[in-house]
C-alpha cells in the first residue's frame, strides 16, 4: 500500500511516498481503507522534532532519537471499513467511519488497522469524508478543554488563536455550552471567527487587543502564544487559563505565576474515548458544530501540504486525500 513516511527529523522534504505492506486486522481491530487524513501542526511539530529545550530528553524517549519511531503521521482519519477481526461486532464491512488515532499516527497511508474499542465512530451523515477527517484532533481536543473547564451558559471565554484547528471548534463547542466567546485572530480570519459563531472579534495584531481589559472567566490559548501578564491583566480572579500545548516544565512555571492571581491552570495530555468521539458526531449531525477546510492536498503532494502548514497561516484545517472517491 503507498504511505508517507518520515525517514528521519527535519523540513517537509524528509517525507517520502513508499509502498509498505498492506496490515491484515487482529480478532479485535477494523482494516479501514483511508480516504481522507490530515496536516496538523502537531504532525510538523513531530517531523521537525520541534519541542521546548526543557522537553528534548524525554522528547527524544517518546518520540524517537533519529527519526520517529511511527514513520507514518497522520493523527485522524476517515474511510471505509475493509475487513474485521473474527471477534469484532460493533463495526461492518462497508461502514463508514471516521477515527483518531491521535499520538499513535498512522494515518497518512492507503489503510490502517485500530482495534473496535478505539476512537472509532460512524461518520457523520451529513459530512463527506474530506469534511470526516479533521473533525478529531481539534474537536476532541477544544472539547476535552471546554469540559474540564465546566464552561457553561453565560460563561465568559476568550478563545485565543480562534481560527486554527483547535481554535475554530473551541469557539464552537463553547458557545453550544452557551458561553459568550470573544475570539482573537489574525486581521484576515476575522470574519471566518465571526462567521463561526463567535460573539466578538478582535484583531491580535490591533489597539483595541493592546489595551483590552475585559476580564473572562475563561482563557482558552489554543496555540500557547499568549503573554502570561495579558493572561492575568484579563482573566477574572478564580478564574481559568487553558493552555493546550504546555508541557510538564511549562506547567510548573504557569502555576507558580498564576498562583497569586489565584487563576486556575488547565493543561495536561488527554486520551481521546469513545464517548468524546461519538458527542463530536452528535454535534456535527445536530448542526451545533462544522469542520472549516482551508486546503485539500492529494497524498502526492505531501511536501507542498506540510510547507504550507509550516508557515502558521493556514486557517481551521488541511486535508490530505488519500482516494478521489466519495
């Protein structure tokens, strides 16, 4: 089957398109034929090996020391179940699906295999499979946030870095939990953030975000650029910070400075269940939330998809399609 793999850290270029054998399912695991992935920022982050200094080490443990220890990216995916263990009975033989994989990747080849109690769920009905694919990495990620945060009605959000991956469903998943969500984006994303639901907009790069001192129950930085003393100048006392990428090393220093302010910080990794997908599929069959596609790729143009992503100006998703087929 073709895949891209990363033979070893460092600029797009060192993705190459190979053929690796085709996987055959265990009793408990689904063959799904990949129709669509993704280009996330944490698939660049991991081909160019880009962590904190204070993270290499244990970066390197989890990650490889040379090159990745899965050459596959790709941390979501959708298509169509191919073949099923003998002991699977959840899932048929020509369900479609969509799934994350999440930091176990994979899914940026023809086919992958996860087991019937992973991160699977019937795709949406009213989505094609391009649309399919980048439901997973940021909306499992904006909802595990916004839910850890008990954001509720009536709750104050700035969501920082509105338009990104993460950042597009934070604004939607909190205002479906009845927020009133003010985003911060890019001058050119401003209507895209409006359009997505948010109450109000604001211009990262304008006056009017320089001098703003509306405090807010909840920070949610989906990119992890937010200056901690704008942090604390807007965030209400009791209230909370939502860091998305912090690691451990980050945390510890956030909390002592967020400690006097008494603001609460929300970070951590997470495992992406069942539950998170499936309430994901409800949202999006409800109309409460939609994917935003900026690009779609063909797998062949891998290197061209992750240059693009590199730059830190793509807006909600790119897509790479495996199969020209809906």
């Amino acid at each position: 089957m073709k895949a891209v793999i990363c033979t070893k850290y460092g600029t797009p270029e060192v993705l190459k398109i190979v053929e690796i054998e085709k996987p055959t399912p265990k009793n408990n695991e689904v063959l799904i034929k990949i129709f669509a992935t993704s280009v996330t920022v944490a698939d660049c982050r991991v081909r160019g090996f880009v962590v904190p200094k204070t993270f290499w080490l244990p970066a390197k443990f989890a990650l490889g020391f040379s090159k990745p220890k899965q050459p596959v990216l790709g941390g979501e995916l959708s298509g169509i179940i191919e073949n099923i263990g003998k002991n699977v009975t959840k899932f048929n033989v020509g369900d479609n699906v969509f799934a994350f994989p999440g930091h176990f990747l994979g899914a940026c080849a023809e086919y992958r295999c996860m087991k019937e109690t992973d991160c699977i769920a019937l795709k949406p009905e009213n989505l094609n499979f391009e649309q399919s694919a980048v439901l997973t990495f940021g909306g499992i990620t904006a909802l595990y946030f916004c839910q850890k945060a008990n954001i509720s009605k009536d709750t104050k959000v700035l969501v920082y870095g509105a338009s990104g991956s993460v950042g597009n469903y934070a604004v939607q998943i909190a205002k479906y939990f009845g927020a009133k969500v003010t985003g911060v984006c890019s001058t050119e994303n401003l209507e895209m953030v409006k359009n997505l639901g948010a109450d109000n907009v604001i211009d990262y790069s304008a006056d009017e975000w320089r001098v703003l001192n509306e405090k807010f129950d909840v920070v949610f930085d989906a990119v992890g650029k937010m200056n901690i003393e704008k942090v604390i100048e807007i965030t209400k006392p009791q209230g909370q910070y939502i860091h998305t990428v912090a690691t451990p090393f980050d945390e510890i220093c956030l909390r002592r400075k967020l400690s006097k302010p008494k603001i609460k910080l929300i970070g951590g990794t997470y495992n992406a269940n069942l539950e998170q997908i499936n309430l994901i599929k409800k949202l999006v069959e409800g109309g409460f939330i939609k994917p935003f596609i900026d690009r779609v790729y063909s797998i062949d143009e891998i290197v061209e998809a992750h240059k693009y992503v590199d730059t830190g100006r793509k807006k909600g998703n790119v897509v790479i399609r495996i199969i020209d087929k809906e």
